[in-house]
C-alpha cells in the first residue's frame, strides 16, 4: 500500500494574508464592543434595580447623570477633579522621585539593604490612613496632609520594586560590562538602569492604584475640595446620594484612565524584550 | 580552587599559544565553565594563578572578552547596539565604522536596528560574537556559546567562528561537553575529568581546516577521546 502525502499552497492559502487583516480588525471592535456591551447592561440593570426595589436612597443611573450636569454648571467638576489630579501629581511624583533612587541603591549595595529593608518591612503593611491623624496634626487642613498620605502609600511599593529588581537583574549582564571595562558609575547608567526599568514600570503601576485609593479617602478629612471631599460633603449637607455616586463613578473612570496611561507606559518600558 | 568546602579543580596546569584555538572538554558539572571564569577574572582562584603575556589575571579585562550563550545580549540595545556597546571610547565615527565591520562580518546586514527578541537564537549569538570581537580583543573565552541553539544552526555557527577566528586570528577558549563539537574546532582538546577536574588528556587535533567530518584521522581522533571519557561511540 501506497500513501501520498502532498502540500500544496493553494491561492486560498495565499489571500490568507486577508484573513488575518480581517481577524485583527474583528479583535479590535471586540476589544471595544465587548466592555461597552458591559457598561450598557450593567447600567440597565442597575436602573431596573433601582425601579424595581422602589429604594429612595440609591439613584437611579438617570439622577447620577443629572448631578454630574448639576456639577458640571456649578464648576465644582472641573475644580474637584482638578484638585484632586494635583495632589495625586505632586505626592506620587515625589514617591517616584525618592522612591527608585533609593530602591536601586539599596538593591545595589547589599549592605545597605539589609540595614534599610526592616525599616522597610515594618513601615510598608501599616496602611497609609493610619498615618491620617498624625498627618491632620502635623499639616493641619491643607493640601500638605493628603499630599503626604500619597507619597507614603507609593513610596514603598516603588522602592520594593527597584530593589527588587536591580536584585534580579541577570549576573551574565553585570559580567559582561565589567568585561568592556565599565566604571561603577557607567554600568548602573548602562546596564543596571535599562535592565531594572520593566520592573520599576510595573511598580509604578502598582503603587499608583494604591495611591488613587488613598487620595479619595484622604480627601474625606484633610481638605475641603476634591473627589474625596464631594462624596463625604453631599452626604453630610443633605444625604445627596445621588452626588455620592456621581463621585464614586467619576473617581472610578479617572482611574481607569489613568491606569490605562500607565499600562501605555509600562508596556513601553518593556517592549524591548 | 574551592568552592565551599567542594574541590572543583586540581592541578590545572595549561599554556595556550598566540592565536591557538582550544577547547576544554569535560562532563557537566565538572567544574570547566568555573575553569573558563578563573581564567577570565571573574573569580578569584583559592591557589594557583593564570598568567597572560606574562601579567597576572586579577579581574576581567576588555582585552579579553568572555562570550556568553546567546542569553548575554542586552535586550534593551539593538544589535548595533549591542555590537557597539564596548566602543564608547572611541569617537562617534569610528565607533560608526567599527560597527558596520562586524555587522557585516557576523553576517547581520539588515537586522541592525532590530531588538534581539525580534533575532532567532543562532542571530543572538552572532550578535554577541560580534559585540565581543568589536573592541577587538587578543583572546575569546566562549563559555558553551552554541548549548542552546538547535543542531542546524550549531553547525553553522561552528563554522563562521572558524571563519571568523580565521580572519582576524584571536586566541580563543572554548568551554564545551560535546566531543565532536571540540574536535571539529580546537587546535588542542583539553579532556578534563569529572569534579574534581583535572587534566585528563590534551589531545592535538593535526587535522588542517576547512576538516572533512568523514576522514579517518578524524574519526580516529574524535573515538580516541570518546574512549578516554570511557564510552563505546555506539548506542
């Protein structure tokens, strides 16, 4: 018996290349449809809930968007938002900006690690609300307090991050710019510093989660303006659940974005490899 | 030399000429590679000590570049920059030229702005070769540098570094466990045994390049090593 085995490229085979084009473009509007379908049947639902229940404290997906409007006219929006966006700004940029210096040298320089790192560890599960009375004491109502409370929620996973990553960056690398004479100061700028960036992105991804979360509840004592102060305000003057949500959601779509920015930034950071 | 309290090599006693091509031959684990890193300077000996042109090895040195398995390249670099990431001390033109060299003599035209998880294995390796002939050393220490490519791309790489260690006449030291590989490469085959190693045999390869795989000299060759580790080339 006699088997045939034949390959052959058919022109099927060939407009193949369509096919793909095809399949990516189908990935795409999936990409977006699918979380939009998502969006539109969670907020259905939420409406009929609402109807359905006759509750009188929790809006209506219909009153939400009314407040924002209502925000919106007020300029209270745009002044929250704003508010909000600068204090995050300024404590988490001054997180990266202490944060992974020192995490590279205390990933760096063994020593120095060992002496740091319990300090570190002890400081790092104490959740940065904690701090909150102390921060009130210190920096009385200004933007001082929540600014410290950001800086202290992402300044330790950064430095966890970079030390951990300079630890972990592959020996062949260090060998091979010893090797080409490198001096110290070189081959952290050239080798140690390229080769930890991927981790230190996605710690900065990290600790900005942490940080968003901080910031709205920092915001419900230390200040009177910002996301934070909107939710804890309208119920306060006036049970106005409606501005409740209105916040959550609005706190919740800032951070979606801004995550996104992030991730752009990460993959960024890590395309090379 | 001790690792711990582990003897990994004894009484390694070697000299290797000008532009001499020489495998190390050994079983996993014997402790060649640690051979290869003592020699390179980066580990310090606990007796003995190696010597080049008469100066004693105290830490590595861009005169001598140690090649990795294709694992060593900076994946953040393309392979220009990779090739050129020893010449930062010459000027920018030089540098220019130096690369285009060895680009062109590892064979890469065309993927010089490529990142290296965009080149093959075997592309890897011609990448870190290149890298390491660029600030053009006197000696290569190759550290199993074609383990991790497939059998076909081994075969060739085999024979652009005799191509290579032809034209521009380097000493090079090559770490390996695979017999034929040494004996199709080295002017010497230095046979170690297994830990604590130390120098079973030196085996002169007499067999001028470009070396015909079927000849009787080299498979006499090839089965005199085979018997000297103590296996039957039969399976």
């Amino acid at each position: 018996m006699k088997k045939k085995f034949e390959v052959r490229s058919s022109n099927e085979e060939v407009r193949g290349g369509g096919g793909i084009l095809h399949s990516s473009f189908a990935l795409r509007t999936s990409n977006l449809l699918l979380p939009l379908v998502t969006a539109a049947s969670s907020i259905l639902l939420w409406h009929a809930a609402v109807r359905f229940s006759g509750t009188k404290i929790f809006p209506s997906p219909f009153d939400v968007a009314r407040a924002i409007g209502q925000l919106a006219d007020q300029s209270l929006l745009w002044r929250y938002i704003g508010d909000s966006l600068a204090r995050v700004a300024c404590g988490y940029s001054l997180a990266v900006l202490l944060g992974v210096p020192l995490g590279i040298l205390l990933g760096w320089y063994p020593d120095a690690g060992r002496a740091v790192n319990p300090l570190i560890q002890i400081l790092r599960p104490i959740s940065p609300l904690a701090w909150m009375p102390l921060a009130v004491i210190w920096f009385g109502v200004s933007n001082v307090a929540p600014i410290f409370l950001i800086f202290l929620a992402s300044f330790f996973p950064i430095v966890v991050a970079a030390t951990h990553g300079v630890r972990t960056v592959p020996p062949m690398f260090l060998q091979a710019g010893r090797n080409f004479g490198l001096t110290a100061p070189q081959l952290m700028s050239r080798v140690v510093v390229p080769a930890v960036l991927p981790r230190i992105a996605i710690g900065l991804r990290v600790a900005f989660g942490v940080a968003w979360v901080v910031l709205v509840a920092s915001e419900m004592i230390a200040v009177d303006s910002g996301l934070g102060y909107l939710i804890i305000d309208a119920r306060n003057a006036g049970k106005r659940y409606d501005l409740v949500v209105a916040g959550m959601l609005i706190i919740g779509v800032l951070g979606l974005i801004l995550d996104m920015l992030l991730r752009r930034a990460e993959s960024w950071a890590s395309e090379r490899r | 030399m001790r690792f711990g309290s582990i003897d990994v090599l004894q009484h390694i006693d070697l000299d290797v000429r000008e532009g001499e091509f020489v495998c190390i031959l050994g079983p996993s684990g014997c402790g060649k590679s640690t051979l290869l890193n003592i020699v390179a300077g980066f580990i310090q000996p606990t007796g003995g000590e190696v010597t080049i042109d008469g100066e004693r090895v105290i830490s590595p040195d861009p005169r001598r570049i140690f090649v990795f398995q294709e694992r060593g390249v900076f994946p953040w670099l393309t392979a220009e920059g990779n090739i050129g990431f020893g010449l930062f001390r010459l000027p920018p033109e030089e540098r220019r030229k130096r690369i285009a060299h060895y680009v062109n003599l590892v064979g890469l035209n065309g993927f010089e702005r490529a990142f290296p998880r965009e080149l093959s294995g075997g592309m890897k390796q011609r990448v870190e070769v290149a890298r390491a002939l660029a600030v053009n050393p006197d000696v290569l220490y190759l550290d199993e540098p074609f383990g991790a490519l497939d059998s076909i791309t081994r075969l060739q790489m085999r024979a652009e570094l005799l191509r290579i260690w032809q034209a521009e006449r380097k000493s090079i030291l090559f770490v390996t466990h695979d017999i034929e590989e040494s004996v199709q490469l080295a002017d010497r085959v230095v046979v170690l045994t297994a830990r604590p190693a130390h120098i079973r045999r030196i085996v002169d390869i007499d067999i001028p390049h470009p070396r015909d795989l079927s000849a009787p000299r080299y498979i006499q060759l090839r089965d005199s090593i085979f018997a000297e580790i103590g296996l039957a080339h039969k399976i």
